[in-house]
C-alpha cells in the first residue's frame, strides 16, 4: 500500500536549527532548545474513532482503512475514509474524517461549536472515557451504524515521552499549561499530561481553542508547568 511521505513539522525543523546555530557560536541553550524534543502544537478537527464492526457496517464487509495521511504521533493516520454523522434534529455533518488504526470503541470528537450545530450537549471527557455520553447516527457509503454513546468534545492534553516527562517535571495525570503567543495571546489551562515510551511531545487543542488564538505555523508556544 502506497502512503504519503511524511514531512517534518515546523517546530522540528526550529528546533534542530536552534540547536546547531548555539552550539556553533559557542553559546549556552536558551531552556527550550535544551528539551529532548520540540513541541509540536495541533489543532485536532472534528474526526471519530471507530471499531472494525462499525467500519464494516459503514464500508461493506472486510473493508480496511486506508491511509490518507500519517499524523505526527507514530502508527496514527488520517484515513481516506469519511463519513456523514446525523444529529439529534436530523441535522447533519458530511465528510466526517476516520483516524486510523481501528480501536475498542467507537468515539466522535467534536468542537462545542460543532455540538451547538448539530444540537448535541456533549460533555468535556478525556478521550475513551464515553460511558453516559450521548450517541449518535452514523452513515457510510454501505449503511448506517448507530451509535449508543460516544459522542464528546475530548479534553485538550499533551503527549509526552518519559523523557519530556522528566524535562518538564510532570507525571501521567497532571496538568499542564499552553502559553500560545502572537496578537492573540492566551494561555490554555488543565493541559492533560498522558505519557507513554511510544509518544511524540505533541499537544492537541480541538477548532474551538485553536481559532481562538489564531494559531499559525509559526506561532510561538511554551509549555509550563
């Protein structure tokens, strides 16, 4: 299977020009660049998470996602693959994007804007968390999968490797800060750390925070603890 070639994100690319451009002056690192890894900071659009059950109900029998686009954490892509979700008024959302690979559950992640759209109340959950969410229609080119609950607007957070953990101080559980810059400034509050040895240091803000503070590329964003 074909996949599109992955490049490096901005930040990345700072991040190892800041090094090289201090170690060659002879200068001591600024705190930033002394991080194991760059912060790579992204705005998570409306997307779902589905299991193989429901990915078939929707595609047709033994369907397999396909990839659209690798996403910064390994393994993680954007499938090729959307579908239409259909709200509690009959009012819809089309071109639903899938992440892949398949999971356990199957889960929807909305902005509150989104939610107010559609006529959803949907409650702020950390990812997988989804029992007495509510639930929802789903349609794909094969049929439709009815959702008993699922529907939420994920709690923003940051992953991290051990290592970022360690630079920065914090455990799996904590709360972290996003200091976003620019003529928008604001700080983000409640950064939900996860760690894990397969992460990437990424933060995930959903359209709603992002619009919010006009993030660009290039951006300025410091974590704090």
């Amino acid at each position: 299977m074909a996949t599109a070639q992955q490049s490096l994100p901005r930040a990345v690319v700072e991040h190892l020009v800041r090094q090289v451009v201090y170690e060659r002056l002879g200068k001591p690192l600024p705190r930033v660049a002394t991080a194991p890894n760059p912060l790579v900071v992204n705005v998570s659009a409306r997307h779902c998470h589905l299991t193989p059950e429901a990915v078939e109900a929707l595609f047709g029998q033994g369907h397999q996602l396909q990839v659209h686009k690798w996403l910064y954490q390994d393994g993680q892509f954007a499938a090729k693959e959307t579908l239409t979700l259909i709200g509690p008024r009959s009012r819809v959302i089309s071109n639903l994007r899938i992440l892949g690979p398949c999971r356990t559950l199957n889960q929807v992640e909305l902005a509150y804007t989104d939610a107010i759209a559609l006529g959803f109340e949907i409650p702020l959950r950390i990812s997988g968390n989804i029992k007495g969410t509510p639930g929802c229609m789903l349609m794909g080119p094969a049929g439709f999968f009815e959702m008993k609950e699922g529907v939420i607007r994920a709690l923003r957070h940051v992953h991290l490797h051990p290592n970022d953990a360690a630079f920065y101080g914090v455990e799996a559980g904590d709360e972290m800060k996003l200091k976003v810059g620019g003529p928008c400034a604001i700080t983000l509050d409640q950064m939900l750390c996860r760690v894990d040895p397969s992460f990437k240091l990424e933060v995930h803000i959903d359209t709603d925070e992002g619009n919010a503070c006009n993030l660009q590329p290039n951006t300025s964003c410091e974590l704090v603890k």
